[in-house]
C-alpha cells in the first residue's frame, strides 16, 4: 500500500510516498530556514506564502522521485497538528483536495506521533512489532518530552519542559551568541571546537529525583540555562568578538541543555521496562546529545534507536509512514479535521 504524506506544519515543505508503512520510496523536503534566517527565526506568513507557492511542486516531485503515478497511490496522509496554524492549513487543505479527487481515503497524522514513529522507517531497521514498548525522548523546535510509547500512537506522556523546548533553548542560545539561525546545527558545529567545561552552566533538576514524582522527575526547564548564558554575555561583554572564546561558551552551554535532557532520561529509564531508548526529532541530529545518550543507554542496558538523519528533523515520510502502519484519524471525521496548532500526544 502506497500512502502519499503531506506535512507544513512549520517551515519545511514536505511530501513523501512511503510503501507498507516502511519502505520510503521518496522523501522530498524544501526547507524554508534561508527564507526567515534573515528575521532570527520562523515568520508565520512568509512560511504559509512559501507552502502554498511550494507545495504543488514538492508534491509532484516525491511522485516522481518514487516512481509512481497517482493510480497507485492508495491514500493521502496528512499532519493536522500541531504546528503553526495558517501553514498546517495549507497541507491540510491540499491533503483534502487530493483524496477527494483520488477517490482514496484521507489520514490525518500528529506531527508528534511521526516523529515517534520516525524510527521505524527503512525496511532494514527493525520493526514496531519487533520492537515492542520503548522510551522516546522527542526534541524539537516546539517540543521536548519524554514518553512511554506502547505502540505506534499508543503513548503515555511521563514529563515534559515547563518552559521552553530544547530546540528552542538551541535557537535562542545561538541568537545570543550571534551564530546565527537556525540555532541547533550552529552551536552543535561551534561546539566541536569548543572548551565544554569554560562555563558551568545550571543544569535543570539536578537535585534527587528518587522521591520526586514522575512527572516532576522526567520534566525539563531551558530558561534558567538561557537567563545563564545571557547573563555571562552581559557581565564578559568581550567574548562575542573572540571566535574561540564564542566555541568555548557554545560548547558548555550545549553541555548544558544535553545534561539537563539526559538526567531527566536516565529517571524515564529507572521508571519503564523496556529495552529500546528513542532518541528523535530535529535535536536528535546534535552530535553531543548522540554521544551522551549511547553512553546513558549503555549504562542503564538499553539499545539506543536513532532515526536515519534525513528523517529527524520535519520530514513528510514520517507521515505517510505512520498511516501505513494503520494509525492516524480516517473515514468521514479526517474530511471533517481543522488544523489543530495545540494538539498534544
Ligand atoms: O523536529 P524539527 O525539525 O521541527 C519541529 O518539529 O520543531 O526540530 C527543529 C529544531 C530546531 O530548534 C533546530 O535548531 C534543532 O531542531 N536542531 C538541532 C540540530 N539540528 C536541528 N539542535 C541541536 N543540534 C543540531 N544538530
Ligand atoms: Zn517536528
């Protein structure tokens, strides 16, 4: 079964055609980050604009790139949340369009379940059902959360961050630091360079967790390692105009974030019986935060799954793949769907 997937919730135009729920015949994603770099960050507008000019094309282009036409499309997935409201409009209304005209049926996807699901696609890594109930850590620009997936869209939400995503915490960090947007790929590359114990940045919930609860134990905070960093910027005003000295903060500042993700992961893993840790979403691609989690799941005795790069960050085979595995809303109520920016697992 081939399942085209559509996915705008933010900056990337993405379409992909995935077989059987596993086997991605193409994956066509246009990033939109040199459109809103010049603003620091994602401007609604602009990217809902470029959705509508790209979507068409990228769309055209995974058919091509897969091989196939549009009778052997067997149905059209498409995120519906969450994500920015007038840019998950535009996939959503194309997604409509195209089932209609098809005569195939309409799946509408949580952009948080494809990323969940983002571990399963390649047809030679191992399946859901082999797999069984894993821990994900999910980091992204919107997102970070720790969650007990029982089954594909079968999840249990254990802790989330109070305040801003890791993703974000990257972003802003990067913007202090002048190294520019999109933030998590900067300081990662900055950081390869860089002294990671020049600063001692606070790490959020350091403190013991055994006695905490579960949610408490496996949250996440960013703002006080932000508040940090902008704070070592204001009171060392000439370390923006020294390179090395940018690397050796980007550096500890990284070390941070990683930590404070990390300590909140090893509680989910004392907490959970399972024998896979997932690490996915855009912030899965930071070398650092790789490195660390293989040592964290190796300690704890766990196998640690990585989706393949170009399936982190926003991608539209995530989609297709998580319809084909049977999952997402169908029939009648996926015509029926509005864009949902805050839906939730
Ligand atoms: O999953 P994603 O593509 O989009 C959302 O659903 O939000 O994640 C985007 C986020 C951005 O905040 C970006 O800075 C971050 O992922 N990111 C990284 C890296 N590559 C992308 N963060 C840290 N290190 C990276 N190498
Ligand atoms: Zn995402």
């Amino acid at each position: 079964m081939n399942i085209l997937g559509i996915e705008t919730s933010c900056d990337e135009t993405a379409a992909a055609v995935v077989r059987d729920g596993r086997a991605v015949l193409s994956s066509v994603v246009f990033s939109q980050i040199r459109l809103h770099a010049p603003y620091g960050g994602v401007v609604p507008e602009i990217a809902s604009r470029n959705h509508v000019q790209k979507l068409p094309g990228v769309v055209e282009q995974a058919l091509a790139e897969a091989g196939v036409g549009w009778d052997a499309i067997d149905g059209v997935a498409v995120t519906y949340g969450p994500g920015l409201a007038s840019s998950l409009l535009v996939g959503l209304s194309l997604g409509k369009a195209l089932a209609m005209r098809l005569g195939k049926p309409l799946i509408g996807i949580n952009h948080l379940e494809a990323h969940l699901y983002s571990i399963f696609l390649g047809a030679d890594v191992p399946s859901a059902d082999d797999t069984g109930a894993f821990l994900a850590l999910l980091v992204s620009g919107g997102h970070s959360c720790l969650v007990h997936v029982q089954g594909p869209a079968r999840n249990r939400v254990l802790g989330q961050t109070l305040d801003d995503a890791a993703g974000e915490a990257f972003d802003k960090g990067a913007n202090l630091l002048r190294l520019g947007y999109p933030g998590g790929p900067a300081i990662d590359k900055a950081s390869r360079e860089g002294r990671r114990d020049l600063v001692k940045f606070p790490r959020s919930f350091q403190g013991r967790g055994r006695k905490k609860s579960d949610a408490a134990a496996c949250a996440f905070s960013f703002s006080g390692v932000k508040t940090a960093l902008l704070y070592y910027l204001r009171d060392n005003p000439e370390t923006l105009a020294d390179l090395g000295r940018v690397r050796d903060v980007a550096a500890s500042y990284q070390e941070a974030i990683v930590d404070s993700l990390l300590k909140s992961t090893g509680r989910a893993l004392q907490r959970i019986d399972c024998s896979v840790l997932a690490v996915v979403g855009g912030v899965s691609l930071n070398a650092r935060l790789r490195e660390k989690a293989a040592a964290l799941a190796a300690r704890h005795g766990r196998d640690l799954r990585l989706a393949e790069p170009r399936f982190c960050a926003d991608n539209a085979a995530m989609v297709a793949g998580l319809a084909g595995a049977g999952e997402g809303v169908r029939g009648a109520a996926a015509f029926e769907l509005d864009a949902e920016p805050n839906l939730t697992l």
